[in-house]
C-alpha cells in the first residue's frame, strides 16, 4: 500500500518519537487523495505493526503504548469529553 510506505518511510526520516501526535485523518486523507476506509486499513496495519498507536477519541500517536514512559508529549492539551 503506498499511503503505507509513505507513512512508514515519513516516520523513519523524521525520527519521530514515541507519543508524537500523529497528523489528523483529515490531513492524511487529503494528502494521499484516499478515502476514510482505506486510511482505517493502512491505520489498523500500521498498529499492527507496533509504527501507531490509538488514544480513543484523542487521536493517533507514534510507537506503541509499551513505550509510553517514554513520552514527549504533554497530554494535558487533548481533552477528553465524557
């Protein structure tokens, strides 16, 4: 899937670190001219793939939640509404 490998490839060229917010589905769909399935499968692959992670109604984030401690990001400017 080239969305995919551009996504990958973007995140090793940059050297992104683990809990770096991840560009909005919006952005991405516009960017790649993909519709919202197909960035859902590359999303879902990418997770498989320990390259994503998702923060129920907050968003995508780089790495995986095992390196959360890890963190750059401060969380306290996503705000969550229950």
């Amino acid at each position: 899937m080239r969305v995919k490998a551009a996504i990958h490839e973007e995140y090793r060229a940059e050297n992104c670190t683990p809990g770096s917010p991840f560009p909005s589905s919006r952005e991405l769909i516009k960017k790649f001219n993909v519709s919202k399935v197909t960035l859902e499968k590359v999303f879902a692959e990418l997770q498989k793939d320990n390259i994503v992670y998702s923060v129920p109604k907050v968003g995508m984030f780089w790495g995986t939640r095992k390196n959360l401690s890890q963190c750059t990001v401060n969380m306290d400017k996503y705000k969550l509404y229950v």
